[in-house]
C-alpha cells in the first residue's frame, strides 16, 4: 500500500520557544543532535550544514524560495516574522542566485551557537563549560532537568509514529525526517526499528505529496546539497587527521 500523506498547508510561523512547542526544524534538529548529557553526538561540520539546511527547508515550505535552474531563487521576499529565517532570507535575496550547497555552506557559519543560545535563553537547555582532561576546554548542553526535554520527546515521537505507520505525515514531520537522513542522524535515531523499514518508509514519505511541487523541489534538491556538502566535509577532517 502507497504512503497516504498529509495534504501541503499554509505555512505558519512556529511559535517561540519559551512556549515549549512548534520548534523551527533548526532547533529540533539540534536538540535531536544532542545527547542526554549535552554532547553533540552528530559532530562537525554535520551539524553546521544541517542546520543551514534546515534554515533553507523553512523558506521552502514558507514559499519564500525555491530552486529554478539549480539555482536558489527569493520567490517571495516577505518577512516570516521569525528573526533567523528574515535574516538567511534577506542574505539569500542580496547577491546573484546560488546553488544550494554555495548557500549551506554560507548561512553555516555561527548557527549551531546561535540556535544553542536560542534554546539556553528558552530554558531549554543549560550551558555548562569544562575542560577536558583538565586541558581541552568544552562546552555542554544538557537539559537543565537532566532529562530528555519534553519538546525533544515529542518531535521523537512524531516521527517514529511516521516511520511505523502508514498514516498522513505533515509537512513538518516529513522535512525533519528528510533533514535527519540527509546528514545521517537518522541511523542514531532510529536504531531500535527494522532498518529496511525505516528505508522503505523514508523513501515513501520522501515521494509523497506533503508539499508544494516547488517546495517539493526545492528539499529535494538541498537534501542532494546536504549529502555533497557533509562528505566533502568527512573528507576534509579525515585528510587533515592524517596529514
């Protein structure tokens, strides 16, 4: 039986944080990324890119942008209303159309930090810096309970209910699963189910109707910029470990 998939709607803006719900898939993506006792379980520079990812999915889905010609184009320059898409999207309007992977690999830099103080001023998560070794300085970001947060358990559960059912998966659910397979988080989320299930059923949300053709597009090709982007970036820490 085909995947029966939610029905594209208009795009609204998540409300804030501080109201522990309807999260930006930027700040899902990092509470996802990190585990229990506030370590970054993605690594670098994954994280970076998918979250830059992730800030070009929102515009997608908003209808603010789309890709024409492999090039990622300002289609409706209106304000979200939500201060880190307007910003990403105003960078993404001022010079000549890019592809996406040109625009992940800029709208990278400084996200993991802001999306993390995002979620600390929230009450979210907690910052706590140490040193590793007594030597090496690092900063943590567990939740300030110490249990997983309520707002990470949910988009959790939204998922998995995705992944082991055949019933309508919205658009918002179906980007995070696209996001997380993209930089290989999905494989660390997801180890307790069938891997040829969770396969079969990604590549059936991936192929559903849960949003616009344009926005549809536009995923999918960040999704292909993603996967050159965090290899390329693979790549690069494994010859300058071994140089």
């Amino acid at each position: 039986m085909g995947v029966i998939v939610a029905r594209a709607r208009p795009w609204r803006a998540p409300r804030s944080v501080g109201g522990m719900e309807g999260l930006l898939l930027t700040e899902e993506l990092v509470l996802l990324a990190y585990d229990d006792n506030g370590v970054n379980r993605l690594g670098r520079p994954h994280l970076d890119y998918g979250l830059a990812g992730a800030v070009l999915l929102e515009l997608a889905l908003a209808g603010r942008v789309e890709v024409a010609e492999k090039r990622v184009v300002v289609t409706d320059p209106a304000p979200t209303g939500v201060p880190l898409l307007d910003e990403a999207l105003a960078t993404v309007g001022s010079g000549r159309p890019r592809k996406p992977q040109d625009w992940i690999g800029k709208l990278a830099k400084g996200l993991p930090d802001r999306v993390l103080g995002g979620l600390v001023d929230a009450g979210v998560l907690r910052r706590e810096s140490d040193q590793v070794l007594l030597v090496f300085p690092r900063t943590r970001y567990p939740s300030p309970t110490g249990a997983e947060p309520t707002v990470e358990t949910a988009a959790r559960e939204r998922m998995a209910a995705a992944l082991t059912t055949d019933g309508p998966v919205d658009a918002r659910t179906a980007a995070l699963l696209t996001l997380t397979r993209a930089v290989g988080l999905d494989r660390k989320l997801f180890r307790e189910l069938p891997k040829e299930r969770v396969t079969a059923r990604m590549d059936e949300i991936a192929a559903g109707d849960w949003a616009s053709a344009a926005a549809k597009k536009a995923i999918e090709e960040m999704q292909a910029a993603l996967l050159v982007a965090t290899t390329a970036g693979t790549a690069a820490i494994i010859t300058t470990a071994v140089s």
